[in-house]
C-alpha cells in the first residue's frame, strides 16, 4: 500500500494502482450503476488525447518543463493504445459534475509519467495531478470535451454498423425484386408492390441517418478547451485556448473548433440534446421496421406470413412447435431504451443552472449507452434476423390477387365507378376481383394478366386521357 493524501485528509491506496485517492473516494460514494469508465474505451482515449493535447500546449507556452511533458504525453500514448483502462473505476454515474472523471485520468497519468521519470507511484511533487496533468484546465471544460470527442469516436463505429444493416436490407430487397405482394396502409389492403420494394423502403430509410449523424457530429467538434472554470480562462495563458484546440486536432484527426462564447458553450449542452435527438430518431425508425417484420413474419397459419424469420429459439415453455420473432422483439426494447435515454438528456441538459450544469454525467452514460446497445443491436438484427430472412413468395402472390386492393390497378381502365362496383361485390360475395372482371367480360384474361403483371402495378405507366 501507499498513502495519498487530499482536502478530506489520507488514505491507503493499493501500490499497483495507478489511480489515486480522489478516484478511491468516486468508488466509495458513487456505487451506483455498477458501469464503469473502463466500458468505454472510446471516451478513455478521448480524455487522454485531451490531457496530452494541454501538456504539448503548456509545455510550448513554457509552462511545463521538457521532461515532465514528455512523459505526460507518452503515459497519455500509452492509453490510446489501450493500456491502463483497467485503472478507470469511476462509476459513470456521479455527483460533482465529472470531477471524479477528471481526476481519474489526472491519477493515473501522474503515476504513469511518475515511473517513467523514474520516480514511485504517489510522488506527486515530481508530477502532479492537478499542478502538471490538470494545468490550465478544469473539470467543467476538459470532461465535457471529453465527452464530445468520445462520442465522435464511437459515432464511427455505429455509422459502420448501420452501413452494413443498410447492406442487408439492400441485399434482401435484390432477392426479392420480383415478387408481387400487397402493401398496405392502416392494416388495410391498398396497392400492390413488390416486396424487393419493401425492403427496400427499409434501406433507404436507414441510409438517410448516416447523414444526419455527422450534422450532428460537427455539433459536438465546437469545444470549450480554456474555459477552465465558468468561460473566463482563469488560470490559463492567453493563447492556451487556441493551442490547446489546434493540438487536439492534430492528435484526434478531429477538426475540432474553439466555441466562439466560452461561458456559453460552458453552460449550454444541448449539443448532446440534439446527439442524443438523432439517435432516438434511428431507434424509432428501426423499432417501426421491426414492428413491420413481425407483422409481415405473423402465422404461420393465422397471420400474414409473407415472410419467414429464421428460428433462432423455441419460442414457449408451454406451447410445442411455437417460434417466435425473438430479434425483433429484442432490437423493440433496445430502442425503447435509447427513447427513454433521450428524454434523461433532455431533462438533464434543462436542470442545468447558472454558469455549469452539473448532470453532465447522466447526459454522458446515456448517450454512450444508447450508442453501444444501438450497434449491439443493429449487429445481431443483421446476423441472426435479416440476413437469413425468407420470402413467402406464393403466399405474397396469393394474398394480392385475392385482395380487394387489386381493382386499383383496374382503376385507370375501367373507371372508378365500375371498379367500385367490382370492390364493394369482391368483399360481399367474398370473390376475387379478377375473377369477377373476367366474369362480366370487361376485360380479356390476356389484357387483364397484362395490366396485374408486377412492373404494370409497381410502378408509375403512361395514361390515357380519361
């Protein structure tokens, strides 16, 4: 053991910590999620480009001497690389507005650059926390920072993961272009489609997000580096702000930009309102599409059934030979989940009072939250849902040829009064529409087979004038 001291006075500490006592004392008052900063690597990385982009800036202002910079900064490449995010035990969830966060990294980069130089963990007058690791920085600018370049880190990831649902979807719609269905509207018979068309509704839909994600990704590249405290640059040189933003961005290969009003951007958060925004707006359209997949999945005998899920359970303890569309169901909650996540973000950023809102954290968690079970389940609704999906081709066929919908396609040609008459005698008499244009000889089967064919129906056609 070493001892460390703080304000509240010392404590033993375990010598193979690189933590420090004021991480030692999160621990203890903050058990409360049980998720700890170690579950994300990306925001590790992002407090320790943040850390080495202030010790390259302090040591060219003269603030730091040549040795202890270095070291910082090569104790700050070290967990890049992925070392030491074992050391980050501080519970995501915390009162103090991310100062435990904060000098969680200040701990263990001191005492990584303390062995470097030579010196016992804990010898603080030759590195210190906060005199050399938090020099010319605050919690209120280097966590949110962090935070924001975290998140761009992992935006990566989710972009990637959602291009390759997108690919699945796309790859679907390829394989089932030619297969006449019904699509509906209200749960009610409408026109025909293809389903190739359906899913490919899907693909479009998703693509779309990619770039309302990096909109509000460039959100997040505006930083309030040199605010320190409240905005005003207490404690910091006059050009530090400048450097110190020009520096994350060479290390990040972010562009990040210093925020015009330091005390605005200090005080405001609703750049991670509007993060946040964007990922509920994913979550609802992939839990609508998911709905939809369960319905167009339904049966096998008493449902739709125009497309096969692969079994991926036995879906009841009671009931034999019962499947059910487990994945679906799974990627419903996770979205659910990221919808209640954005209403904390938003009730979080709203709380916040005067110069610094203090929920930060929360706002944080949820996002990176969101963010990892949102990718999580985009990963296994490809995998084991879309890929493996199955079209239920004669049924789709005969679904839209008994469907009353199908006299809209007669519409063009019969006129709305005779098609009407044909509809309303269709649902009376439960008969089919086509075989009641052939029985009152409107049409020839040949004209009739040609109008219905899928290309006829599924896509805009010259009209004659009516």
């Amino acid at each position: 053991m070493r001892q460390e001291h703080d304000l509240l006075g010392y404590r033993d500490i375990p010598d193979e910590a690189y933590y420090g006592v004021q991480t030692l004392r999160c621990t203890e008052n903050f058990d409360i999620t049980g998720v700890h900063l170690s579950r994300y690597p990306d925001f590790i990385n992002a407090l320790a480009m943040i850390k080495q982009a202030a010790a390259q800036a302090n040591y060219e202002l003269g603030l730091l001497d040549k040795p202890v910079a270095e070291a910082i900064i090569a104790a700050c490449k070290e967990i890049i690389s992925g070392k030491l995010h074992d050391q980050f035990p501080a519970d995501m969830i915390q009162g103090g507005a991310g100062t435990s966060t904060n000098m969680n990294a200040n701990e263990v980069i001191a005492n990584r650059a303390l062995e470097l130089l030579g010196h016992q963990k804990g010898e603080y007058k030759f590195c210190h926390p906060n005199n050399h690791i938090n020099l010319a920085q605050s919690t209120n600018d280097a966590y949110p920072t962090a935070a924001k370049l975290g998140i761009c880190l992992s935006t990566e990831g989710l972009i990637s993961e959602l291009g390759l649902l997108v690919a699945s979807f796309r790859n679907k719609a390829r394989a089932f272009g030619g297969h006449i269905k019904m699509g509906r509207t209200q749960l009610q018979d409408a026109v025909p489609m293809t389903l190739g068309q359906e899913f490919e509704s899907y693909a479009a839909s998703l693509e779309a997000e990619v770039a309302h994600f990096k909109q509000v990704v460039s959100g997040l590249q505006e930083i309030n580096m040199g605010a320190t405290a409240i905005g005003t640059g207490i404690n910091s040189d006059p050009a530090y702000a400048d450097l110190v933003t020009k520096r994350l961005a060479e290390i990040s290969g972010y562009p990040v930009r210093k925020a015009q009003n330091l005390i605005a951007a200090t005080n405001d958060t609703t750049d991670f309102v509007s993060y946040s925004g964007q990922l509920k707006r994913l979550a609802v359209k992939i839990s609508k599409i998911c709905n939809d997949l369960r319905l167009l999945a339904s049966g096998p005998r008493a449902g739709l059934n125009e497309i096969s899920l692969p079994p991926m359970q036995p879906g009841s303890s009671i009931m034999p030979g019962k499947v059910n569309p487990v994945i679906p169901e799974v990627m419903n909650q996770v979205c659910f989940r990221v919808i209640g996540n954005d209403t904390t973000v938003m009730m979080a950023s709203e709380a916040g009072q005067l110069e610094l809102n203090v929920f930060e954290p929360v706002m944080i968690y949820s996002i990176l939250e969101s963010i990892s079970i949102l990718k999580n389940g985009m990963a296994t609704l490809r995998l084991r849902c879309i890929d493996g999906i199955e079209a239920n081709v004669e049924r789709c066929k005969e679904l839209t040829y008994r469907s009353i919908g199908l006299v809209t396609a007669l519409n063009p040609v019969l006129g709305y009064e005779t098609s009407s008459d044909i509809a309303k005698t269709a649902l009376k008499d439960n008969r089919s529409v086509y075989d009641l244009v052939l029985e009152r000889g409107l049409l020839s089967k040949e004209v009739l087979d040609d109008i219905l064919k899928p290309e006829n129906m599924t896509q805009p056609k010259k009209m004659n004038k009516a």
